[in-house]
C-alpha cells in the first residue's frame, strides 16, 4: 500500500478518482491546492487532509508518493522539492520545459534514490494494448507510416484561468499541452524520432503560444508521420493511423482516451486477418487511462514486472517538443538527439 499525496486538485481530480479505483494499491492521505472549497468537493466520503500547503506534506514520512498536478512552471521546481524530501513523484505533462530541466531531475532522482514517472494515461486501453499484444507476437512488419489528429476545441472561455496561453505559464501551446500525448503514442508504438520540420501559428484565440501545427517526422526505423494539430475545431478529437507492413491500425476518434475507443486492425494480406483477429482475442485484459497508468507504476515500485512510463519516456518527450520549436522558428529541419550545445537545451521560452 502506497500512501500518496495529491498536489493541484484541477486534472487532480482525475488522479483521485484513479487512485481510489485501486484501493488495494493506494491511499490517498492529502490533497494541496489554494482553493480549499474546490479541494473539499472532492472530498466526499473520503478521509485525508486537505492543505495549501505542500511543504508540511513532503515532511511527513508517511508518504511515499507526491503526486503533481499543478500548472506547467511549477512542474521542475515541486518535482526537485519532492525528490530531495525523498519521494517518489509521479508529474503531469510536460515533465519540464528543457532538456536541462530534464537533466536536474534525473540527477535528482539518481542522488536521492528516488523514481519520477511523467504522466502519459493515454498508452492504457484496450486498443492500445491489443496493438502492443500484436507487436509482441510479431505480427506487424515494419513500420511504414503514421498519421495523427489533434483537432480539438478551445474558446475564449479556456483561457480565462490566468496561466493558460501564456510562455510565463503553460510554457507552450498545443504542441507541448495537447499533441503530447498523440506524439507519446507515436513513439511508443513506432520507436524514436530521428528529424523534424516543423510549422506552427496561432490562429484561433489572441494568446501567445501556437495553437495550430503541421509537423511532419522521420522516424529511427525509417518511417515517416505526419502531426496536425489545432484548437480551432467544432468538437474534440483525436485520431491515430498506423501503417505496418502487415497490418493497417485505425483509431476511433475520443479526444482524451483513444485507446478506450474500438480500433480497425486491417491486415494487407487478407489471408492473415484470421490470425490477427486470432491473437486480438487472446489480448491480456489491463485498466485504462489513469487507472491502468497508476498501476503500472505501483508494479514498478513493488519491483514487478511492468510498462511503467520511465523518466527516459518524459525526457524523449520534452526533446521534442525542444526539436519542434526550434524547426518553427528556424525553419529547418532539425535532428535528434540534441546536444547540450543545441539552442534550446536550457529551454523553448521566448
């Protein structure tokens, strides 16, 4: 049994709603934020304290996890606090804003013998983990290509929360706070990306970040993807097309938890659809989004085997969104990895 703490009761309530989903695996002992009469709604029957203070919380020994759900800038400077409290930390996207902010953590956490698990809930669901089940059983080729849409809606009324469309607050825009998650999947299920070219602009609300992207990467493995990306679309959506050699995947279209949605699994050769549809049915059963996320991680720290996401997964994530801005900005096509000589190694904000 974990005891956790829940610092931000925003996407935190989620989190919660998670954690006590797995009663057998967590408890949660303390939920921070500022606002005490948001923090109590979610309360209910539960029992733990509720604080605006997180510094009392990294004193207790009682706690194991700090879980953080605050707004992006705050994001490097809570995870450094909580692992020299010696906690293990579990931190919302993104994990920091640079590669070198990326680095303090991982030297932190390597001090202080502690783990760091950036949030990426979207790689549980039961598609997802049938396209890894059919990876596993070698039934895909190579990857040849992949086409992901982050077309999603977002008016005035979002940004009335201070810090959202600012550098100084969310430090990004739809590439670092909405995209990330489709771009995770894309390197979970297709490998890491070895150059990017970037456009990006901001059309729809007067903010200061991007709200529109074309993306286009090379993949290591010699695959290609495409990312388009805006928040100027009627609905929320999110789709994920990957094609393998042997097998063309085809998402639904939910936004927040595509792997929860039916997926298409084509095979090109039609006489090897009985096999795949074979292999989908004998697909190992795992809870979704934040549930199957968390108990990934507590697998992890009981020494289980599990497909946690690793401090390795966040800093791949945060190189390139780095690769990305500097391709808008400089229009050139940039290649990975970056060194620590790269422009943008100590961050993307202007």
């Amino acid at each position: 049994m974990l005891n956790v703490a829940i610092l931000g009761a925003g996407i935190g309530a989620q989190h919660l709603a998670a954690y006590q989903a797995l009663p057998h695996l967590f408890r949660v002992v303390a939920l921070v934020d500022k606002d005490q009469t948001r923090a109590e709604a979610l309360r209910g029957t539960h029992d733990f304290l509720i604080t605006p203070d997180w510094n009392g919380v990294f004193a207790r020994p009682d706690i194991d996890l700090i879980d953080i759900c605050l707004p992006p800038h705050l994001h490097l400077p809570v995870t450094l606090e909580a692992l020299a409290a010696g906690k293990n930390a579990i931190c919302e996207k993104p994990l920091a804003t640079s590669l070198a902010g990326v680095e303090q953590i991982a030297q932190t956490a390597k001090r202080h013998n502690r783990k760091v698990y950036p949030v990426f809930q979207y790689r549980w669901g039961r598609s997802c983990a049938q396209l890894r089940h059919l990876q596993r059983a070698d039934l895909l080729g190579q990857p040849l290509v992949a086409a992901l849409e982050t077309h999603w809606s977002r008016d005035s009324t979002y940004y009335d929360v201070p810090w959202r469309g600012t550098w100084a607050g969310e430090q990004g825009g739809a590439v670092l706070g909405h995209a990330i998650h489709a771009h995770d999947l894309l390197t979970h299920f297709m490998g890491p990306v070895r150059a990017v070219s970037a456009v990006t602009t901001t059309r729809v609300n007067p903010i200061e970040t991007e709200d529109c992207a074309a993306l286009t990467f090379e993949m290591a493995n010699g695959a290609l993807a495409t990312s388009n990306i805006t928040l100027g679309a009627a609905t929320d959506e999110t789709r994920l097309r990957f094609v393998f050699e042997k097998l063309t995947v085809t998402s639904g279209s939910n936004p927040y938890a595509p792997g929860t949605s039916d997926w298409s699994f084509m095979a090109r050769d039609p006489n090897d659809q009985p096999d795949i549809d074979h292999a989908l049915t004998k697909t190992p059963d795992e809870a979704s989004g934040f549930t199957g996320f968390l108990a990934a991680i507590a697998d992890d720290l009981a020494g289980r085997p599990s497909g946690a996401v690793s401090l390795a997964d966040g800093a791949a994530s945060i190189e390139l969104v780095s690769a990305v801005y500097h391709s808008a900005r400089s229009g050139a096509r940039v290649s990975l990895p970056l060194s620590s000589a790269h422009p943008l190694f100590n961050g993307w904000i202007p």
